[in-house]
C-alpha cells in the first residue's frame, strides 16, 4: 500500500514539474518575451539615430533583427488566435 502511495505521489509531483514547464515555455510567454525585445530594439535604433551618426552596419542589423522579432510576433500571434474560417 505504502509502496504504491510513493508511487503515485513522485508520479504527481513529475506532473506538475511537467505542467510548469509547460508554462515557462508557453507561446504567449514567448510572444510576450518577443514584444519585450522588439521594444528594446525600437528603443535602441532611436537613440542610436539621435545621438550620434550612426555605424550604418550597425544600425541596418538592428533593424534586420527588429523586423525579424516582427516576424515571428505575428507568426505566434496567429497561431494563438487563429483567423476564423469563412
């Protein structure tokens, strides 16, 4: 009795470790870790445009990587809330 008592507790707490991975590793926190980033990113290339004349290489992968994280934010954001059919 004891023995299937443990059995079922460690088979218990292994659920909810797995349940809260789930959750750290969920696309909406993953979409909402992607508009965190491409907001930093805003912010970057303006003070970086404002401040001093830019290294143009520089500038143009910021803004290559801004406009990929937009990318993948839109990706996410349909897979979550898909379009409803016709």
């Amino acid at each position: 009795m004891v023995e299937n008592y443990n059995r079922f507790a460690l088979t218990a707490v292994a659920f909810i470790r797995e349940l809260m991975d789930d959750n750290l590793h969920s696309l909406s926190r993953r979409l909402i870790e992607l508009r965190i980033e491409h907001g930093d990113l805003d912010s970057l290339i303006d003070q970086a445009s404002l401040d001093r004349p830019a290294d143009e290489l520089v500038l143009r992968r910021l803004k290559k990587r801004r406009l990929s994280l937009r990318d993948q934010i839109s990706r996410l954001e349909a897979e979550l809330d898909p379009p409803e059919p016709a």
